[in-house]
C-alpha cells in the first residue's frame, strides 16, 4: 500500500513538475541512424559516432516543484566531442511528437555547423556564442530549418523559467539566454554574474562543442584502455559514461583518506584515494552505471594499471611460439591525426601453428561439406553459350548464314555451325583473412566460442572452393602492438587444400589483439601476387580493430579504412563479412554501404561464408 | 483526373535553338575534346552516373558538325553488333553494317556508353581503330576500311568500385585521351538546373545544394551519388506545379535508396531545404 501511494505521489509529482510529455517523445535509438546520415549529409564530420550523451547534474536553479520531484536534477546536455555527437537518448519536452523529432534533427544540423567552423575563434569565445555562430548559419545554409527553428523556440522557451522568477543576477543572465534564442547572434556580452552563483538551465537547442580535456585521446595516446570492456552497459550500450579527468591525489599511501572524514561522501562520488593497486579484477559494469562520472586518473611515473595485469597476453616463449616463417615484413600504417602514412611502421610476421597435425574433415561437418561441394560444383560449370562450336545442342545461326554467304561467293564454308554449352573460365582468386584475435574466445552459445565457428566456417569454405576449382588461401591474424602482427598462412594459394591445410585450420588459436589494417596489408601483398583478373579479399571480423598502444577507436578504424582504399586501388575487391552485430557504422565507414555483410546469428557462420562467396562470385 | 489536365510542356533542354544541345563547360573540355578530333585520337570519358558524358559528346558533335553514333554497351554485345553481320533478306545473303562500322565509312563520332557493360573480347575490335593505324578490318567480308580523318572513336565508363569486377582492360584503357567528369560546382549546376528547366534561380540554387549535401555521403550510405540528371527531373516536376519536397521524394531521394532509414535521412535534407 505505501509503495503503491508513493509510486502514485511519484509519477503525479513529476508529471507536474517536469511538465514532460513521455507520449510524445521521441528516442535517439529509433532515429539514430537518419540522424547519424542527416549529420552527415550536411557536413557533419563522418568519422563520428552517433551516442547517447551522459547524465550531468548540472546544478542550476529548479523550481520549487522540480526540486520536491526531484526531477530536471540528472540532465542529459548534448555535447560533441572528438569521437561522438552525444545526444540525449530521449527528448520529450514537446507535447507533439514531431517537434521533439525535428529537435533532434535540430540537433543534429547545428553540431554539423559547428563542425564546420575552423578554430581561430575569436578571443573570450564560448559555447553561447558559438552556438549562436551555428544557428545563424544553419539558418542561413538550410533555409527549410528557419520555420522549424522558430517552432522549437516559439514551444520552448515557455518551458524555461522566466527571469521574473530568479533572484537578479540569474534573471538578468537567462534574459540573455532567452534573447540568444530568440535572435541568435544579438547577444555579444554575457551578464556578469557573482562567482557563487547556479549555473544557468542546459539549454535544449544548443550543443557543448568539444570540451576542452581530450580524455579519450591522451589516454590512447599512453596506449591505455584498449583491452578495456568499451563502456558498454548490459541493456545494450544504451547510455555512455562521462570521463572526467582529474588530478591524482598527491599523497604517497594508498587508502588514506585526505579528507576529514566526519564529512561523509555517498558512494556515487569520487573519493581522491590512490588505488595504486587494483584489488578488483572483474570492474562491476553496474557500479559504473550508477556513477554519473568515471574519474579517470593517470597513475604517476607513467605507470599503469593495464600494463601489470595483461602480462598473461604476452608473448609465449620461442620454443612454445607458433612457428615463424620468412624474417617478417615492414609495412607503413596511416596516422589519421597527421594525415600521413608512417612508412615501416609495422612489423609482419609470418607463421604457421606449431604443432599442427595432418587431419581429417571433422565427421560432423562431413555432411554439410559433401552439400556444399555439390553446390560449388554447379558454381563451377557456370556456362555460357559458345558459339561457332563444331557441335553442340544448337545450331548457331550467324554461323549457318555465314556458310551461307561463303557457299553462295564460291568460298569453301566454315564448318563450326553450332552452338554449345561451355564452362566459362572464373580466372578468380580469393584470399580468406580471419580474425583470431582474444575476442574471437567469446562464447556464441553453449557449445561454442567464436574461435570454434570460424575453425568450422574456415574448413567448410575450403571444401567448397575446392569444388569451384577458384584459386584461394587462408589466412589468420591477431597483433600485439606495432612490432608484432601475427600473420597466419593456413592455406596458400599455391598449396592444396587437404591434410595439411586442416591441420593448420584445426590448429588455431585466440589470442592477442586486432590490428586490420597490417593484416589488410600484408593480405593485400599476397593477393596482389594472383594473375587472375578479379581478386577478392574476404575479412571475417568480430568487432572493431584495436590494439594494446594508440591503435584504438578511430585511430584504428581510420588506419584500416586506409589499408581498404589501398586494396582498392591496387585492383582487389575487399569484403567483410561480421558478426559483430553493433557494427553497422564503423562497417560502413571502412567498407563503404556495399563492402560488408552482417550476420545475426554467429552460428550461422559455417553455412554463410561460403553461400556469400557464392553470391559475391557470380 | 484527366488528360486535359496536364498539358505537354515543351521538352525540357535539350536544343538551345541553335541546333547544338547545350553543354556547359566546366574546364578545357570542349578545347581538349576538338584537339583530340583534329588530331585523330580516341577519347575515354570517365565519371559517374548523370554527369553530363552523353550531353558532352551530343554537343559536341553538333558543334564539329559530324555526325553521331551511339551505342550502348551490355554484356550480350558482341563484336558482329558493332562491326555488321549478314542477314537473309528474300533467300538472299545480305550484308548489313554496324553502328561502329557506319561511323567508319562515314565518318563522324562512334560514342560507346558504358563500355566496361560490355564483354572484354568484344572491345578488341575496337584496338586497330583505336591507334595510329585507324583501320577496321572486317573478316567476314575480307573488306578492311581505313577510317576518315573526321572519323572519331568515343568510350564512356563509371568507374565506382562497383565495377571493379569488371573494370577495363590496360591494353584497351590505354590507347585513349582520357577525360575525367565530376559533378559541377554548386553554382554552376544552379546554372545548368535553370538552363535545361527554366525553373527560377533560387530553387535552382537550393537544389544545388541539396545536392551538395547528399554527395557528402557517396561511398558511405549511398552508393552513388545523386546525379544532375535527377536534380533536372526535380526542378521539371516542380516547375510543373508540384511541391519541391515532394518532387525532391519522387525525383531524388527515392531514385537514391531502398533502405528506409537513408531515406528517411535523405527527405529530412531536403525538408532542411525547403520546408
């Protein structure tokens, strides 16, 4: 009974203070992609990913019915940094539904502006005036946004407090605001206000432009955080956890306090303790959930965390080692933040599984290879009419005609009269490249791990090409940093497809990590090497690449997107074929709209693989 | 509903009176091409979809005054559908010239659209005729023809990566003039939007940059471009009386994607242009 009355008193409680409209309102996950594609369109950064943006306490003055609700204290401010556009995840502030949908797209077409406007700012510049800056251009560029702006301002500034209703300096402040929104770029100077005063309300039209502390980069650049879950929350990723940085404590002892502890701290703070040592192994993702901020602070003397607990990914002893073929090859890689390619920057190397055993087909999958190889075999004789043929199931009529001609002018006539159904030459190679990195040591249900499906997947696909007569290899990779990328030749195309090259399939392992674009490089090499006239590097990936050093988030997909233009360039055809089911926008970014296929369900891999080379081959 | 309802408006473009369809330069082009022609060498002309290739070429044989021959290329064209083949006409054998043969004994400009659509062996033929020696040998009649020095050998290709299995070969590709065509600049396309339409200046110039903004996302979310062509269509059927937003619907964004999501996106641009 009492909970029932609570839940009543909350819901009508916050219903009259927010003033929100929750049947009206419109979710970032249902229009994340046209909004990531609107963005783009009008020139939006496209390296960007499209999120959800973090819940700020942002402190400002609330009403007396808002502050007993205890609602508008956790907002979601949008914000761009430089690897998101963070919208919040919901909007509905409006009463109609198509207002809160066209504040999105507002949104999404400011960010675009503010994107476009080159950094020498003016001095004393901050976010009002740059948002201000963007709306006059938006405006300016998209003439059809000026009715839609003046909607969203005409229905929004009745929600906002009016200056009447603050204390002086505050109203004087959100007058200004107020007029900023009205006739964006009237307001030049901001009313000072007393140094203990709240901040003023979000407001809902406008975007933070990237914020001055670039956590994720610096921390990339120490080469952290890479093997770190990726801020992913249980109920799918829905919303991301703002990093703070802040200064370590400077004290020398962990867990002493250096506050006076009669001041007690709730949980969801952060207490300035040097954990110099990381009991935890396992972070609990719902701690993080319920923190508004992850304080992130680099340990001192350049020491980290990660580095003490990834020693089990280090490399095996040489005797315990795969075995290494050739001396390894120097290859460049692409830094996207200079814009050059850094020659010789990565290390290739290589290798064939140690102790591989010369093995049979599984019996499981014997079946579903004697099937395919049925079906490739079709594949095979893909035939086509040829004409001029001295027999076959037609007569070839331009042929009958000419003899006709030649008889008729006293020439001896030909005597290929006929046409016939002949198997058309495929002149068609392919090079196979499997991820093999940690990742692919997830379990996809419960019997197997992804590693167990690609093995599968890798020597169905051989048996099926075997039946095409196409000329193929295998190849695996994984990476531990610049200096070492593990380059696995399961099959090559010169070797044929038997004992040897299952036991290499079988022999395979996770480990490490995923550095595409070397891996793409040196498969580009190799493939280039193929006389055939169509040549078709097929990627099967499970996730993002990334590597122990920078090689992370956008560094990573800009190298590898790289490599994929180069193949491109040097006349391959590059595809990918993903089970990572959350990657349709890197994917696209890398591959372009048609270089990839997705797969639902990772078990289904085996059977797919081959029917999409199929598809891709036709 | 009726017939009477909607006029026929004259065809949009095409003749600008003078005879020659019009054709707005964007750089040498028209120079580079009337070299090549008085220097009897073989144009390739490379771009994508929609572009103006074809437009270029008409022009410009109107303008040498020669005459055109066009052919457009698909993977079932073989070499006897340029060069002629002999056809029974009464009980009688009869020679019968193709397009690429015509423009040979003639003279004048043989313009093949989409070249890489056809068959590989099939642009052979094409290599004597395509170098110094200008020559088309044909074996069924035993006849070899020299070309005419107004004779003029034009090919045309996309070159998206969707054709990158198909692709042209180096020995053909290279015994051309190349010329690349890209989209033009904004104010120029506006320009061309409202010689080829009549349409007023400002929806030529927002369509221009719709445009614009949607050829942000070739080789992301779309696989090709939009193309002038589909602007024309647009600024033609809003002329006509229909609502821009709805003519850029029908005209633009559906002819881009199939995908729901892209499409949506693509009408929130154009509703961002002329709501």
């Amino acid at each position: 009974m009492e909970e029932a009355i609570g839940r009543l008193w909350h819901r009508l409680v916050t219903r009259a203070a927010d003033g929100t409209h929750p049947q009206a309102a419109a979710r970032l996950k249902d229009l994340s992609r046209p909004l990531a594609i609107f963005f783009r369109a009008l020139g939006g950064d496209p390296g960007l990913r499209l999120a959800s943006a973090t819940a700020e306490r942002p402190g400002h003055r609330r009403r007396w019915l808002a502050r007993v609700a205890g609602s508008g204290e956790r907002l979601f401010p949008s914000r761009r940094d430089h690897e998101a556009l963070r919208l919040p995840p919901v909007i509905d502030a409006f009463p109609d539904a198509a207002l809160n949908r066209d504040a999105y797209f507002w949104l999404a077409a400011l960010a675009a502006e503010l994107d476009a406007e080159t950094p020498p700012r003016r001095h004393g510049d901050d976010a009002s005036h740059r948002n201000q800056r963007a709306t006059l251009r938006v405006l300016r560029d998209w003439p059809g946004m000026a009715r839609r702006y003046r909607r969203l301002v005409d229905a929004y500034l009745p929600r906002r407090r009016a200056p009447r209703e603050l204390p002086d300096a505050e109203a004087r402040r959100e007058a200004a605001i107020q007029q900023a929104l009205r006739a964006p770029g009237s307001v030049e100077r901001w009313p000072d206000v007393p140094a203990k005063t709240p901040p003023g309300e979000p407001v809902l039209l406008w975007l933070r432009p990237d914020s001055g502390e670039r956590v994720a980069a610096r921390s990339a650049e120490a080469s952290d955080a890479a093997g770190a879950p990726h801020g992913e929350t249980k109920d799918g990723g829905e919303a991301t956890h703002k990093a703070e940085r802040a200064d370590a404590p400077r004290d020398k002892h962990g867990l002493l306090l250096p506050f006076r502890a009669e001041s007690l701290l709730s949980l969801a703070e952060f207490f300035r303790i040097n954990r110099s040592v990381d009991d935890d192994g396992e972070p609990d993702p719902e701690a993080a959930q319920d923190l508004d901020q992850l304080a992130i602070a680099p340990t001192r003397n350049g020491e980290r965390l990660a580095a003490r607990v990834r020693f089990d990914l280090d490399l095996p002893s040489a005797a315990e080692d795969d075995d290494r073929i050739g001396v390894g090859i120097a290859l460049p890689e692409w830094d996207y933040r200079k814009n050059l390619l850094r020659p010789n920057h990565v290390f290739v190397q290589d290798m064939l599984p140690r102790h591989a055993v010369p093995s049979p087909l599984p019996p499981r999958l014997a079946p579903t290879a004697r099937r395919l190889r049925e079906r490739f075999a079709l594949l095979r004789a893909g035939r086509r009419w040829a004409k001029a043929r001295p027999d076959g199931s037609e007569l070839d009529l331009d042929a009958v005609v000419r003899a006709h001609t030649d008889r008729a002018c006293r020439r001896t006539p030909g005597e290929n009269l006929h046409m016939a159904l002949e198997r058309r030459e495929r002149d068609l190679a392919c090079l196979l490249l499997a991820d093999l990195s940690l990742s692919t040591d997830a379990w996809v249900s419960n019997e197997a791990r992804v590693i167990d499906v690609i093995r599968d997947a890798l020597l169905l696909f051989g048996e099926a090409l075997r039946a095409t007569g196409d000329r193929f290899a295998l190849c695996g990779f994984s990476s531990v940093k610049r200096h070492h990328v593990r380059f696995q030749r399961l099959k090559d195309f010169s070797a044929p497809f038997d004992a040897r090259a299952r036991g290499h399939i079988e022999a395979i392992r996770p480990g490490y990590y995923t550095r595409l674009g070397a891996a793409i490089r040196r498969a580009s090499r190799m493939l280039e090497q193929e006389p055939a006239a169509r040549r078709l590097l097929l990627i099967l990936s499970d996730g993002k690449p990334n590597d122990l050093d920078l090689y992370d988030s956008r560094y990573g997909i800009e190298d590898t997107r790289m490599a994929v233009v180069e193949a491109r360039r040097a006349g391959l055809l590059p595809f990918c074929l993903t089970i990572d089911r959350d990657g349709g926008d890197y994917l696209k970014r890398l591959f372009g709209p048609n270089g990839y296929a997705m797969l639902r369900r990772p078990e289904d891999l085996p059977h797919r693989l081959p029917m999409l080379y199929a598809q891709l081959t036709r | 509903m009726r017939r009477e309802d909607f006029p026929m408006p004259p065809p949009a473009g095409g003749k600008g009176g003078g005879g020659a369809p019009w054709y707005a330069p964007v750089g040498g082009e028209e120079e580079i091409f009337a070299h090549a022609w008085r220097n009897r060498l073989p144009v390739l002309i490379k771009g994508p979809t929609g572009c103006g290739k074809t437009r270029f070429v008409s022009h410009m044989a109107a303008t040498l005054g020669v005459p055109l021959f066009t052919v457009s290329c698909h993977d079932d064209l073989t070499s006897a559908d340029l060069v002629g083949r002999h056809l029974i006409v009464g009980g009688e054998t009869v020679w019968c010239d193709g397009p690429l043969t015509r423009a040979v004994r003639q003279g004048g400009i043989c313009y093949l659209d989409e070249i890489v659509e056809a068959r590989k062996d099939t642009t052979v033929v094409l290599h004597p005729l395509a170098d110094d020696r200008r020559i088309l040998p044909i074996d069924r009649t035993g006849e070899v023809l020299t070309a005419p020095p107004s004779f003029m050998l034009v090919v045309s290709y996309n070159p998206g990566y969707q054709n990158l299995l198909k692709g042209l070969k180096p020995s053909t590709r290279q015994r051309f003039v190349s010329l690349r065509f890209d989209f033009p600049d904004p104010a120029r396309e506006a320009e061309i939007l409202r010689r080829e339409t009549g349409c007023d200046p400002e929806l030529a110039r927002r369509l221009a940059g719709l445009a614009q903004a949607l050829r942000n996302l070739r080789d992301h979310d779309l696989e090709e471009a939009p193309s002038t062509r589909l602007l024309i269509y647009a600024a033609t059927l809003t002329r006509a009386g229909m609502a821009p937003l709805e003519a850029c619907r029908v005209a633009v964004v559906e002819s881009l994607t199939d995908d729901i999501d892209v499409a949506e996106a693509l009408l929130e641009v154009a509703r961002a242009t002329f709501d």
